[in-house]
C-alpha cells in the first residue's frame, strides 16, 4: 500500500483522524469500532503510530474483535501523510507498547506471534541500552 496525505492535515489532527471512533450500520445491527489506545514514537517529522481498535456488533451475534495498528506518519514537501498497516502484516517496526500486546491477547483476537516476539525482542534491547549507559554515566 502507498501512502495516503489528507488535504491541510497537521500532524494532530492526523492523529485525530486516524483515532476517532466510528460506526456503521450493517445488516441490521450496528457496527461500532473504538480506539481503546494510542500512541505516537517518533520526531518532528516522522513517526509511527501505534492503536489497540475494538469492534463490537449491537446485537452481540459476533464476538467482539480487538487488533493492534501501526501507522507510519511523516511529512513529506510539508504535507503530512500516513501508510497504514496492521499486525497481521508484520511491520518491521517494533516499538508498539507491551501493553498493548496485553490488550490483544493472542489467544483470544489472534495475530502475529513472530512479529510479537521481535517486539518483546526490541523492549528487551531498549532496556538493556538504558542501563549500560546509566552504568557509564555512574562511573
């Protein structure tokens, strides 16, 4: 997939759009999808964000879904823009918050466990690299 720029977007109000909660009507029910977290990793000009989505039909005849997002957002000759992806794509990006995977469990919404497994693998090296140089910096 490529990527999309929304016409004006700053990057907040990208976030914004890319988090708000929607509905539809489907079939006689409705359809609600709600962002239950997010976050934003990144610098002035580019990023990833990173969402736990809910989906929940009104008349309870499907079960509930739950999937991680990961949105690369940067800006580009001053536009901002976004490219879309999910866990079941197994982006090669892995700071998405552990909690997160918390939030989604495997066994009950699915997903990628080798994806997940680079992710713990990632915090894993972040953690160590924090404490090497509080080490250093202590000597």
């Amino acid at each position: 997939m490529g990527w999309t720029y929304p016409f004006g977007a700053s990057r907040k109000s990208l976030i914004e759009d890319r988090t708000q909660a929607w509905e539809r009507e489907s079939a006689g029910m409705t359809v609600k999808t709600t962002c239950l977290a997010h976050c934003f990793r990144g610098g002035r000009f580019s990023g990833v964000l990173w969402a736990v989505w809910e989906q929940t039909h009104s008349q309870g005849k499907q079960p509930t879904r739950r999937w991680i997002t990961c949105d690369l957002i940067r800006c580009h000759s001053g536009e901002w823009g976004y490219k879309d992806m999910s866990e079941a794509c197994s982006p090669f990006y892995y700071s998405c918050p552990l909690k997160y995977l918390d939030l989604v469990s495997i066994e009950q919404h699915g997903g990628n466990a080798e994806w997940r497994k680079q992710v713990h693998q990632h915090h894993t090296r972040q953690k160590e690299k924090r404490q090497r140089k509080r080490s250093h910096c202590a000597s």
